[in-house]
C-alpha cells in the first residue's frame, strides 16, 4: 500500500494526542502532518494555577513544537486558511496540502467583542495574561466585590469558573480580608456543570455556600457598563470591584466558512467515532458539539479529558481502516476533571457523561492528594505531547 497523509488541523491538547497516536500505530511509510500557527504548546488548565501562583510564568510549562520531528510528527508551521472537506484540502499560510484523512482540533475561538464593555472591564482567565493579571488584582484587592462572569455557554474547561471563585476565597481568606471581600458567580447556566448530573451539580453548590461564594443561575450579561462597574442582565445589574471573566468562544471562522458546522454554531460528528458527514474528515475537541445520548440532550462538556479520548478513538480507527481491519473503536462517553477549591487541595469528579437517564458523575472530597495528583496529571500530559 502506498503511504497515506493524515493531517490534523491544530496543535492543542486534541491535536497533538492524535498526533502522538496515530504516529505509534502507524507504519514510517504514512505521513502524520500537524498544522499549527503558534510556535509552543501551552495547557490553559495551567492559568489556574498561575492565578494562584503556583506557578510564575507561562514559560514554565510552555514547550516549542520542533519537538514533534524527534517524535516522526511533520510540523507546519502556519494558519489554516481555507479548508475544503470534501476533497480533504487546505490552504494554509505556509502552503496547500491534501490529506487522505483529516482531523479538525481547532478549538474554540475566544470572541471578547461578543459582550459590549467586556474586553475593557473584564480580566480574562482563558488567557495566560490574564491569569497573571488575575493574580496580581487578587494580590492588591483589600476591600469590594469580586466577579465570576461567564460570558455564554457553552465554553470550554466548565470548571474553570467555580474553580477561579474558590481559588480567590482561599487567597481572601489567607490574606485576611474575606470579611469585607464578596465572591459572586454570575452565568448562563442553571446550575455548576448541568451535564454532570445531579449530584455532582449538589456537591459544587455546597462547596460554594460552604464558603459564602454566591452563585448566581440564569444570568445572562448584556453588556458592561466598565465606568460604572456594573454588569447589565435583562432587568437587573450586579455591581463588581474585581471582574475574572470568561469570554463567548465560537467554532473558528475557518471552520464555519467550510460549512461543517450546524445550527448549534459547532462541528456535529458521529457520537462513536468522531467522523463528520465528510467520509475521512473527523473533528475532536472543543470545535465539536456532542449531545449526550439521554433524555437531558445537553452537550458533552468541553474538556481536555474527552479531547484525548476523542483523539485516540480517531487514530486507533483510521490506522484500523489503513490495515484493512474493522474501525470499531467507539467513544464512550466517560471522563474526569479536578477541581481546584484553594488551600493547596483539589476535589475530583469522574464517570459516565452518556449514562441514561442522565450522567452519572461522582465526586471525591477535596484533599492535598488530590490537588498533587492533578499537577502530576498534568505535568505528564504535557511531557507526552511535545
């Protein structure tokens, strides 16, 4: 058989697993492209422990792409341009390339303009930058009120949010001035992590009350009003001294222009196996919309955990289809996620997200175990992509 292209289309998490796989179950003679416009890769669940100062800066734990050729892995070095999934060819700024089969982990974009005022009155916590900001208002803040804003749904890493207002309870609490400091969560969504089920959504909210954080449901933000320091929903404002907001994200342009989203604004795949209505052409990650398989018909949280899952049921099927063999490697819907809660501890959820009548999602209790085992986790993940 003559050697086969697949090129995969983004350099995150998503990405370069199914980079790292497909290159480990395939022979030398097939090429695995991935094309990439940033020169590192970086994981924005580290932002979190940035903002907590855990870590100092992004170059800590950043790591250049040029380490994909000691693994076999051809790098382009370029941005996506024009993509055309019917015949499996792009356009990108450093050339054109044609694929046998492509994988779409774009991620999702991150779109401040789609809030008036957010961008001048918000800090962004799903950018490196921003965390770093986030720490230094948290480090110089004495007195007031600071917001969680979560901007829309859906949004990736939907931990992030309870995780950043527990984070700056415990850094309030340490520096002692929780008593004239309120925590308030505001977003879209009718409960923490609606996807997750019941209990787990329960559990979060006794952490929150637990700690005074308020948690406010069905909040949609119109606009920001950065002047007046308030947030403007339909019918009510909320006040905010320290604002750590998560922006609108939305499938990339490039994605949409090629007509491989739906009305949901996302890529829809296969529930099993990642591939789109384009025979050879697969999306994974945060680019994607997966309803899960019960009555509730909520998506499938975006989550590195289910990325990486995602990437290996691709690779194990396309290497299965090049061998000749059955591609019957099937995402089953089962993921894990820590949760940061402060004090140097971390709670953990883990489960069946495609359970019926609902997910079932369990949590374990906060420990120091628990906060060391997810920087390991991470570190590791890391180290086994670059």
């Amino acid at each position: 058989m003559a050697g086969k292209t697949v090129v995969i289309l983004g350099g995150g998490m998503g990405g370069l697993a199914a980079a790292q796989q497909l290159r480990t179950l395939l022979p030398q003679e097939h090429r695995v492209v991935v094309v990439e416009k940033r020169s590192t890769f970086y994981m924005c669940t580290f932002n979190l422990r940035l903002m907590a100062g855990e870590i100092g800066t992004r170059e800590e734990v950043e790591r250049p792409l040029t380490g994909l050729k000691n693994k076999g892995i051809e790098w382009v070095h370029g941005e996506v341009l024009e993509l055309d999934p019917k015949t499996r060819r792009m356009r990108t700024s450093a050339g054109t390339l044609v694929a046998d089969y492509m994988v779409i982990a774009l991620g999702a974009e991150k779109n401040e303009s789609g809030i008036p005022g957010f961008a001048e009155s918000a800090l962004n916590l799903y950018e490196s930058d921003g965390a770093l900001r986030i720490r230094k208002a948290v480090q110089g803040f004495e007195k007031g009120r600071a917001v969680v804003l979560v901007g829309r749904t859906p949004f990736p890493c939907p931990a992030a949010p309870c995780e950043s207002a527990l984070l700056m309870d415990a850094a309030f609490r340490k520096k002692g001035v929780r008593g004239v400091v309120e925590v308030a969560i505001y977003t879209p969504e009718p409960k923490p992590f609606p996807s997750a089920g019941q209990e787990m959504s329960d559990n979060v909210l006794v952490m929150l009350k637990e700690r005074d954080i308020q948690y406010h449901a069905k909040h949609v933000v119109k606009k920001i009003d950065s002047a007046a320091r308030k947030l403007m929903f339909d019918g009510e404002e909320a006040s905010f001294d320290l604002l750590v907001g998560i922006p609108p994200h939305a499938a990339p342009r490039v994605v949409r222009d090629a007509g491989l989203t739906d009305d949901t604004g996302w890529v829809p795949v296969d529930l099993a196996t990642m591939e789109t209505n384009h025979p050879g052409v697969f999306a994974i990650g945060d680019v994607t919309a997966i309803r899960q398989p019960n009555p509730t018909g909520l998506f499938l949280p975006k989550a590195w955990v289910f990325a990486d899952e995602q990437a290996r049921v691709v690779a194990r099927n396309v290497a299965a289809q090049l061998r000749g063999e059955d591609a019957s490697s099937k995402f089953d819907g089962k993921g894990f996620c820590y949760l940061e809660v402060g004090d140097g501890q971390a709670a953990y959820g883990s489960g069946n997200f495609f359970a019926y009548p609902a997910a079932k999602v369990f949590m374990e209790p906060p420990s120091k175990r628990l906060h060391e085992e997810r920087k390991r986790t991470e570190l590791e993940q890391l180290q086994s992509l670059v």
